[in-house]
C-alpha cells in the first residue's frame, strides 16, 4: 500500500476496483483496525482517529462484512443475535426496513451463504455502524442473491450509511457505486463518478499489464494427462488435457471450485463422475498411493494436508524421503534457502513462507514429478521464491504441471494454456498470445 | 485468559510438571498424615521388588498410551484392555502362552472400537471407555463361570494364572519399549505418528488412514493386554481373579505415565518408575490407616500434572 487516498461519504457506495493483489483488503484491514498504517492518517467526520483494533473500530461505528462469518453454526440466528449483544426486536425491525426477512428459528448451518450475509449485515446495522466495509461480499453469492444483496446495498445507503464496497467484479461496481476508486498493485489509479464508462474502469485495472515473457515451453509435446467431464461437488463439466512440458493454469476468483478441483485432478479427491487419463490410461478412481506410484505431485491449497505440522521438519521430509535424508533435506535447504534452525524444529514453529519451501523441497525438488497438480502454490510467497517455484517447474516437472492461480498478471507471464474457472466450471480456455482484457471479462462475468 | 500456541514449544515444561507433582504429593502426604515422621516414612519407605513390579506393569501399560496418544488415537480403555489380557493369562498354563494370549485377546478387544473409529469415524474416547467397563462385565461372568476354580469350594475366585519372574517380565517391558523407539524410526512408525495430523495427511503421504487407525489402536490395546496379564502373572501370590477385584487401576496408571512422560516412550517408562513409587506411597499411608482410594488421588494428581505439563510445553497463558 503506497500513499493511498480514499473518501468516503455518508450516504454513498464508494466502489473499490481492483485486481487481486491490488491492495483492496490491505486498505480495508487498515480502515478496520487490524492493521496500523505506517504512514498517512485516517479522519473520521473530519476528527483524526488511530483504529488500534477491529474492537476500537467497531466503537467508532465501523463494520466489517467479509467473507468470514462471525456466527456460530449451532446456534439459532436468535442465539447468534443475543450473542452479538444485539436486541432481537431491534434487529427485526432493521431487517424490515431494509427489505431483509431474518430467520430467526434456523440453525446458522441452515442458512446460505446470502442469508447468513445478511443476518450479518442487520448485526452491524443494529449495533449502529454508520461505516460498513464490505469485503468482496459477491464472492461466494449466486448470481440470485447477488442481486439481493446490491439492492440491499442500495438501501444501506439510502439510509444514509456509508457502505465501502470491495469488488474485483467492474460490472457490479457499475450497478452499485456512486463512486469508484480502483486500485492496482497498492496504488490508486485514479477516482471515478457516474456515469462510468466500464471500458476506462477495466483499462485502469489492467494497464500495463501485457508483458508477457519471451520464452515459455518450447517443446510441447503430446497430452500426458487427461480431465474428461469431471463432476465433484462444486465442480461441474470440467475438461483439462496438459501436454508434455505444459503449464497449464487454472484461473479464477477463489472459491470458485479450484482447491476440489485440483484435489480431483491429482487423485486426492475421487469424482462423482468424469474420467481420468495418465499417458492415455485410465485412473479414475484410484487410490491417491496410486497416483503417487505414476509420478503425481499434489500441492494442496491448505497446507496442513500436506504438512503434519506438530511433527519436525525432517520427520515431515521423510514422507517422501528413504535414505541420506538429512543430507538431502540440508541440501534443499540451501538450494531453496529454508530457513529453520534445526531439523528437529516442529514444522509448526516455521512461518507460512517457509513451510511451503519444505513443501516445494520434498514434492517438486525430492521427487521430480511427472505430473504436478498445484493449488495457489505461489500464494505468500515473495517474488523470489515464486521465481525458485517457476524454475524448478521447469527444471524438475519430467511431464507437466497444472497450477490454480487468482492473479491474471501471473498466469499470462507464466502459462502455456489458461483455463479460466467460474463456480465450479471452465467457462473459457485461451493460448498464446494472451489478451489480458478477455481474460479479465472471462473471470468477471 | 487464553492459550496460544508457542511458537517454540519448551520441553523443560515437563520437568515443571514433574516437579509440581511432587510437591503436590509431598504436601498430600504430609497433610494427611499430619506429622512429618509418619509423612517421611510413607514418602521413603519401599519394598524393592514390590516397587519393580508395579514399574513394570505401568510401563507395559503407559506404552499402550505413547502409541495411542502419538497417533492422536484415544484409547481411554487400558484398563478394560488389561482385564482381557488378565482373563487370558488366567485361561493359560505356561507364561509364554499367557503373554502371547493376552496380546491377541487384548488386540481383538480393542478392534471393537478401532474399527467402528476407522470405518464409521465413531469417537474412541467414548468406544474405548465404554467397552471398559464392558470388560468387567466379561470378566465377571468368567470369575462366575468358565474360569471358576472348582477346588476352591465356597469361594468363587478363578484359576490360578501361571507365574512369571520379575526378571522375564522386566525383559519383556525392555524387548515392548526398544520395539515401539525403533518402529517410530520406520515409515510404518512414521505414517501413525502423522495420523495425529489428522487422516488426510495419512493419506496425502501415500498410506491408508483406516489401516493405520486400526494398527496403531491394536497396538495399544496389545500392549495393555500384556500389561494386565504381567500384573496378575507377578503376583508372589493369588494370582486369580475375585468378582471384586477385577479391575486394578493400573489401565489409569499407565495413562497418566503415558502423559507425565511427554508422550515419548522412552519418557513414559520413566515417568512409570515415578507412577510406580506413588503407588507404593500409596499403599504405605493405607498401612498407616488411611482410605484405599488414596493411590488415585495421588496418581490422579500427577496426571492433571502431566496434561499441565503438555499444555504449558505447547501453549502459553496470556491473562487478557
């Protein structure tokens, strides 16, 4: 986040545009409390305030609607509403006037994904939030509730509350905000009013973007792997064929079915239905040690899958390591440049960075896959290691690999094919050379 | 008040816990016995081979929690495990027999449990404790029945189970202990180890988690079995079993060994030696009058010790 300004009025839906990565939830965990700002200052009605906490926010009458929900899944709505300290009565009638029926008797795990959004919006409401910031709150929605929610959104500001609203998404920033403010690798672009002209929205969101590497796969050669017609229980249709010396990228917003897919993809997960090829071969339904016998590496999305993390690094590296372990497990040490003390250090006293590096070690580096199935696998990473992560692909990946991705700057520079993902299903597929904007609409819509 | 996580987790913590056990104890002890003549007695006056023989059976015993506990496994129902390794050295005529029995009799009991766990992811904790008091039932009926002593008119007491010597059975808890450091050292012992990261990094590691719950269980439960049969088989005398005196309490002993120890076998045999003196502490203020029920106090006091110990070893206390 660099010198960034923004404004928000009372009674106004100020848009935040911006691609992953652009430094939208940074901006929103400053206003919140949960970060403190190195430099700049924040003023609220014109008083300068320093938000030491999410609790000293809410104080101030700010909210935060993300996509974590602050409610208990075996409690009623009522429960979760007395909980919260909110009055019942209160909130019901809140609810009316916003257009917004509460359950009150359903269990939280009754609810959808929109419902609890909304008992949580009437929680903030009811505890006199004037700010509510609103976290890519259509992530998770269907296209039905997604239009719920903005008309909810609309009234929030009718009422006269100022509502931030978080999106990547150009066309529901269109439809909702008053103003939009899009921000791009921590900067802001620029501040934009009605009527907005979504061609100059998605150019800011974009520019610059198409450098695309010179040099990529040079010798592709037949299908080594094959998806057909994968069903899971988000994923839908999916059809992935990788060739030899392929990086295949899967790209999408996430939440929208990778971290299954990917998990159907190595074997990991079995498919509902569909069918799996290695080198032309059948595998659906194996066992995962199966997979693994053909040379499938699998990078999980949530690492403790991967990692027994109350165990030591070394006791993590022999997963996949036979003999002359420590030797071998120094020697990606400095290769990698993990950092831990010892070997005998819990996995669990590593930061995230690190953790992943053992991963990259003993997946990618100590077993030279054929195939690589990776999830966000650069996610946390800094740009140097997620250079080590591209090089050793290429170096050690014997056949090919398919990586989930959320950054569309990523996968341009780094695929051979892109395959872009929308609630479970490819909904477009694209080859050199990339046009960053049709892949950007692709993702949106 | 809340825990968090350390980020180094500190092993002195169980020398902490270790010695506010013993405090703990001493301050027990002197408090009930009310003088510090009868408080030191208690505290220091033991039969060697007496001491030795509880050692051993705690420490077969406490094994059967490492391996339980290590695979994030459990197995609460030691004791009802030692009562079907018991009933198996009493139903045998040579002490090989009897401990080989008791290791099967014991492994299938636990199976019950195991394999519901495995198959249909029911809680251990609860399959395990309730097919403990099972076992008395079981046992019960054979005191009753089959296993009933017909010579001994009048009284309803079982055969007798054949003796082993203090030396065999302390062999036997070195061959069980130098068996579960060096599996640990193997991928077998490596794969149940990691089940404690929860069945998908079993998987993920190229094992079948279903196969691992059910070694690691049955492990447990063998090691208890012996555990029961080594308790009867030492004894210098009636080595039967009465409708009152099926269970022995050992099966908690173990556990708390199990936790004193930090979990690591080695520590568990260790922390059994200390197990196995409260016990004879125990004993000794029975001698000078005081309630049975005093063993599980104290032993039960050293056991919230241990789990204080692996609390404060993994997390910190933060008073805000």
């Amino acid at each position: 986040m660099d010198g960034v300004d923004f404004e928000v009025d009372k009674g106004e839906v100020h848009g935040l545009l911006g691609e992953n990565g652009a430094g939208k939830s940074t901006l929103i965990a400053l206003l919140y409390g949960v970060y403190t700002p190195d430099g700049g200052e924040i003023l609220l009605n014109g008083r300068r305030v320093v938000i030491k906490s999410p609790k000293h926010a809410a104080s101030l009458g700010i909210s935060l609607i993300s996509q974590h929900f602050a409610l208990v899944d075996t409690f009623t709505v009522k429960e979760n509403l007395r909980l919260a300290g909110v009055d019942v009565k209160t909130a019901v009638k809140i609810g009316e006037e916003i257009g917004i029926e509460i359950p009150l008797e359903k269990y939280v795990w009754e609810l959808t994904v929109g419902e609890k959004q909304r008992v949580e919006i009437v929680k903030a409401l009811a505890r006199n939030s004037e700010i509510l910031l609103m976290d890519e709150p259509t992530a998770l929605l269907g296209p039905r509730e997604v239009k719920a929610l903005l008309s909810v959104v609309r009234r929030l500001a009718d009422m006269g509350k100022a509502v931030v609203f978080v999106t990547h998404k150009i066309r529901e920033a269109v439809e909702v905000s008053d103003r939009i403010t899009v921000l791009r690798r921590g900067r802001r672009v620029g501040v934009y009013e009605r009527p907005f002209d979504e061609e100059v929205l998605l150019e800011a969101m974009f520019q610059g973007v198409v450098q695309r590497r010179a040099s990529r796969g040079s010798s592709i050669g037949g299908v080594i792997y094959r998806a057909e017609n994968l069903y899971g229980e988000r994923v839908k249709r999916v059809n992935i064929e990788l060739r030899r010396g392929e990086l295949v990228v899967v790209l999408g917003v996430a939440g929208n079915g990778q971290e299954e897919l990917m998990a159907l993809l190595s074997g990991f997960r079995r498919p509902k239905s569909g069918k799996v090829f290695i080198d032309g071969e059948d595998v659906t339904g194996k066992p995962f040690h199966e997979f693994l016998r053909r040379g499938v590496a699998y990078l999980p999305e949530d690492r403790s899958r991967a990692l027994a993390k109350e165990l030591s690094v070394l006791d993590n590296f022999k997963i996949r390591c036979a003999k002359g372990c420590m030797e071998k497990l120094a020697e990606a040490k400095k290769i990698l440049d993990i950092d831990f003390p010892s070997p005998h250090i819990k996995a669990a006293a590593l930061s995230g960075g690190n953790q992943q590096k053992v991963l990259l070690a003993r997946e990618l580096w100590l077993r030279e896959p054929y195939i690589l199935v990776a999830s966000y696998p650069t996610r946390g990473l800094d740009v140097d290691t997620t250079e080590k992560f591209y090089t050793l692909v290429r170096s050690v990946v014997k056949g090919g690999a398919v990586v989930s991705l959320e950054d569309v700057e990523e996968a341009v520079e780094r695929a051979d094919r892109i395959y872009v993902i929308s609630r479970g299903e490819i909904v477009a597929s694209f080859t050199p050379p990339f046009d960053v904007d049709e892949i950007a609409e692709a993702m949106t819509t | 008040m809340r825990l968090v996580q350390r980020e180094n987790p500190s092993p002195l913590y169980y020398a902490v816990a270790f010695l506010g056990s013993l405090a703990t104890v001493v301050l027990i002890v002197f408090l009930l016995t009310g003088d510090l003549a009868t408080a030191a007695r208690s505290l220091t006056a033991f039969d060697v081979g007496y001491l030795l023989r509880v050692f051993v059976v705690v420490g077969v015993v406490s094994l059967a929690g490492v391996v339980s506990y290590r695979a994030g496994l459990w197995n609460i129902g030691q004791e009802g495990q030692a009562i079907i390794g018991a009933l198996a050295a009493i139903s045998s005529r040579s002490p090989a027999e009897a401990v080989a029995s008791a290791a099967l009799a014991a492994g299938g009991w636990v199976l019950i449990p195991a394999a519901l766990r495995a198959v249909m992811n029911i809680n251990e904790a609860v399959t395990t404790f309730l097919t403990s008091l099972a076992a008395v039932s079981v046992a019960r009926y054979f005191v009753e029945g089959p296993l009933k002593d017909p010579a001994k008119r009048g009284f309803v007491v079982t055969l007798e189970a054949p003796h082993i010597s203090l030396l065999y059975a302390a062999t036997l808890l070195v061959g069980l202990l130098a068996f579960v450091v060096l599996l640990y050292r193997t991928r077998i012992g490596l794969t149940m180890r990691l089940l404690s990261a929860g069945e998908d990094v079993v998987k993920y590691a190229g094992g079948r988690p279903s196969l691992y719950i059910l070694a690691a269980l049955g492990l447990s439960g063998v090691f208890a079995g012996i555990g029961g049969a080594l308790e009867i088989m030492t004894r210098d005398a009636g080595r039967y079993m009465t409708l009152q005196q099926v269970s022995t309490g050992f099966g908690l002993y173990g556990i708390s060994a199990a936790w004193l120890g930090g979990l690591h076998p080695l520590g568990a045999v260790a922390a059994s030696l200390y197990i196995a003196w409260l016990y004879v502490v125990a004993v000794n203020l029975k001698v000078a009058g005081l309630p049975a029920l005093v063993a599980n106090a104290l032993v039960g006091t050293a056991m919230a010790w241990g789990l204080a110990g692996y609390t404060m070893y993994r997390y910190k206390l933060i008073w805000r």
